[in-house]
C-alpha cells in the first residue's frame, strides 16, 4: 500500500430522462461490486450528483492503479452492473480519456 492516497475525480452527465434509472441501484450497490473495488484498493469512493451532472471521487491506495482499473473492468459483477448504468451518464467534459463517458478532472487545490 502506498502511504499516501492518490485522490483522483471524475465528471459526467446523467440524461435527464434517465436520471432516476441511474439513481437507483446506487441506493443499495451490489455488495460483489463494492468488494471488487475495495480489492482493486479503491477507497472511500463517492458519486455526487447537481442538477444533471455526476461527481465521482476516490481514494486509490494500492502501488499500480493502471494495473487495477481493468481488473475492475473485467469482473462479471461489475460489467453487469455497467449494463444499468452506463445507458444513463453522457460525456459532458473534454475527451481525455477515449471512448470513456467519465472524464478525469484535475484538482486544483486540497486542504490536508
């Protein structure tokens, strides 16, 4: 583990009409999909939303995040539960990451 977290944000849009679809199943997240994050040492992880825009924020304390992120990307579990969500968000940001509708945010300032 590293000693220090890496805190690393997202954005995205939730289509209007789909806003509740997306609401939803994050009221009870499926307990495989909480514990396959947690395993891929993502922590204290939040989604806010205002208006129709989605806030994503974590805490990654493992050593190589590049190498977990597909590990999350390759759970059945997790791919499963994409399938109800990703029809609902819309890219709202610039493109940095392709094809991906969350786009990553720089921080621009943190209170330790």
């Amino acid at each position: 583990m590293t000693c220090r977290p890496e805190r690393r944000a997202f954005v995205v849009g939730v289509r209007p009409e789909k806003r509740e679809q997306y609401l939803a199943p994050h009221r009870t997240v499926w307990p495989s999909v909480e514990r396959k994050l947690t395993e891929c040492n993502v922590h204290d992880y939040s989604i806010f939303i205002c208006g129709d825009i989605l806030f994503a924020y974590y805490e990654y304390v493992g050593e190589d995040h590049e190498a977990d992120m597909p590990r999350i990307a390759d759970d059945p579990a997790t791919q499963e539960w994409w399938t109800h969500t990703d029809p609902c968000q819309v890219r709202i940001a610039e493109e940095r990451v392709p094809r991906a509708p969350w786009q990553p945010v720089d921080e621009v300032w943190h209170l330790a």
